[in-house]
C-alpha cells in the first residue's frame, strides 16, 4: 500500500519523509511512501501547496507554521480512518456455522465492517479414484460457500447492501490458514461456530474454535448455535489484576467505548481488600472512557475447578450478552499440563464467548 508525498526535491521534503516513513514503521503500518516530483501532478491533485500528503483520495498539505509532527499526525489518523475493516467467519457448511456468519452480519452492520466468508477444505483421498474424488468435493465446496450466503439470508438484504461480503477458498489445515489469512491486517476480528456437544474428545483435545481461539493472536468470537442474534450491549469481562496491565484490557475498552457497552466486570478473589484496591484502580482508568455506557464490578470466590462454569453463570444471572475472557499464548507442552480457565469455558458456552490475547504493555 502506498502513501503520495507531493514535494520537491528539498531539505523539508527529505525531512518530512524520513519523519513519516518512522512514524509508519513505528505504528507498523504497511505503507510505503512514494515520492511525487513533477508539476503536473501537483496541478492534477489541485495542490494549494507543497508539500502535501495522499492517503487514499485525501490530502494533507504542509504549512509553515505547523510541525512536521502535526502533519504526521494528522496522516496517521486518516491512515486508521481510511482503513477498511473486516470481521473473517470460518464456515464448515454446519447450521452452527451459518448461525455465527448471521451473527457477523449483525456485528458488522452496528461497527461498519466488511465480511470475509472462508472455507477450507480438508484434502481427502480415496484409494480407488485417486485425486478426482478430492477434486470434485473441492469443486461442490466451492459451490456450496456461494450457496450458503443465500442460506444465511444475504440474497434479502440486496446481496450484503451495507454489509459488504467477500469469500475465501483454501484447501488444507484450516488452523493454518487461518493464522496466515487472521495476519492481515484488515482483519479485526474471527467470528467462529462451536457444537453444542461437549465430548470427551473434546474436553482432552479441545474443538476447533478452542485451538484457533488460543493461537491466533487477534480476538476470536465463539458463537453458540443457541446465542441470540442481537448486537451486544451487555458484556461481562472476567477480571484479574494483571489484564489490566495488558494491551487486551485496552483493546476491550476501546471496542467498548466506540461500541456504547455496558461492561460487568467480575473479580475472582477471596480477599476483600485486593478486591477494593482493584476497584479503585478500575474507577480511574474508566474515567478515560466517555463512550461506555457504564460499567460495574463485583466479586466471585475464586475457585480454580469451577472458574469457568462460574464466570458463565455469572454471565447468565446479570443477563449479559457476551462473555470477555482474556489468555495467553502457550506451548503444546505448557498446554497439556494447565487447565486453562478460558479453554474450559469454550467446552459448552451457553453465550457468546470472545477471547483477547494478553500482551504485557510496553
């Protein structure tokens, strides 16, 4: 992606450059800047002065008496404005699944995001007709992911309207895929399907949603096929001292305050003291916040065996419409050993879970 630097060759041209290539490289922003240096150009993008700075079909122009910083400033935030922003659904062709993409669309029309609908493909072989079995599934895959558009309904709001969709097709591991397509940056969020089974397998192994929910680092949404189509805004988040810490407790509050949440925040403790000394902290960091439209906390006795079904249930009682869970990244070694409160929960969610990965701030 590129960013137009209208300029002639000069020491402030250089300087601006320089400035903002830093500023992109410090924001990791995938853009590189090109230089513009013929006067035609300049009469082309109807330029009052130079330099000046394209993002997209807006400009920003220089001005003496303003900083270069400024001016950067002013482009990195058109840069966040101008960025399209999608919500990426794995489908597998399951009621379940065409619940989740129903329940994306709903997201996607409230917070103007676009949908990526991905399929992938399991490879299959069949010892009698070697590859053509495999092919001709792929080719009736391919087929059915069109279909399913229709069947989620997307035929009746004139083919996305305001919620504009786009498919993808892969054929292989879909836990790889995903990692590689969720990089993008344009991907904000994974809306994901669970079954409403809760096997043994699945209790040793984890489901699908699970693995993908603790190795993607972008927040995962896990939808219960019995979850309500409406757009949240009743949340509760499960609570710890040290999320607060994390870039995942700002993320949440952002998506709060652009979203008008009501955040529940539900502390785990069995001391009454951490308790208010928590509290006290969460009231002035809420203060920064003007877009929620309210929040509370209240504790629960911690109970490691019983967490999870806990925090679910306390989800259930207040009548919330999703539950905020945050993890870390493990190994399959550390995996295997520790029983993760937000791996649990996922086993037989009876709301809308989402999971925030837990990166220490800086």
């Amino acid at each position: 992606m590129e960013i137009e630097l209208y300029t002639i060759k000069s020491f402030t041209g250089s300087a601006l450059k320089s400035k903002l290539e830093a500023a992109l490289i410090a924001g990791q922003l995938p853009y590189v800047v090109r230089e513009i240096h013929d006067v035609n150009e300049f009469i082309k993008a109807g330029l009052n002065s130079i330099p000046a700075i394209r993002v997209g079909t807006k400009i920003i122009e220089y001005h003496e008496d303003q900083s270069f910083e400024d001016t950067i400033q002013k482009t990195i935030d058109m840069i966040h404005a101008e960025k399209e922003h999608y919500i990426l659904v794995p489908v597998d062709f399951t009621p379940e699944s065409i619940h989740a993409l129903r329940y994306a669309r709903n997201l996607a029309q409230k917070m103007h995001m676009q949908i990526t609908v991905m399929h992938v493909h399991q490879t299959l072989f069949d010892p009698v007709t070697g590859s053509a079995f495999d092919m001709d599934m792929m080719a009736n895959n391919r087929k059915r992911l069109d279909e399913m558009l229709v069947e989620a309904g997307w035929d009746k709001i004139q083919s996305g309207g305001h919620v504009p969709v786009h498919t993808h097709f892969e054929s292989g591991d879909i836990t790889s895929h995903l990692n590689a397509i969720s990089a993008d940056p344009k991907y904000d969020l994974i809306v994901m399907s669970t079954k409403s089974d809760d096997s043994v397998f699945k209790r040793l192994f984890g489901s699908v949603s699970s693995q993908v929910s603790q190795k993607i680092n972008k927040p995962v949404l896990i939808v219960p096929p019995y979850a309500h189509l409406t757009f949240p805004t009743k949340v509760v988040v499960g609570m710890t001292e040290e999320m607060m810490d994390t870039d995942a407790f700002d993320q949440l509050l952002d998506m709060a305050d652009k979203n008008e949440f009501f955040l529940e925040f539900i502390y785990a403790n069995n001391d009454d003291r951490d308790y208010q000394r928590v509290k006290i902290s969460l009231q002035q960091v809420m203060k920064l916040y003007s877009g929620i439209t309210g929040y509370a906390m209240s504790p629960i006795p911690y109970n490691e065996d019983t967490l999870h079904e806990d925090l679910l249930v306390s989800a259930s009682q207040l009548q919330a419409d999703m539950l905020v869970l945050v993890t870390k990244h493990r190994s399959f070694f550390e995996n295997m050993g520790h029983r993760s409160i937000t791996k649990r929960a996922l086993h037989h969610p009876v709301l809308p879970v989402m999971v925030l990965h837990e990166q220490v701030k800086a």
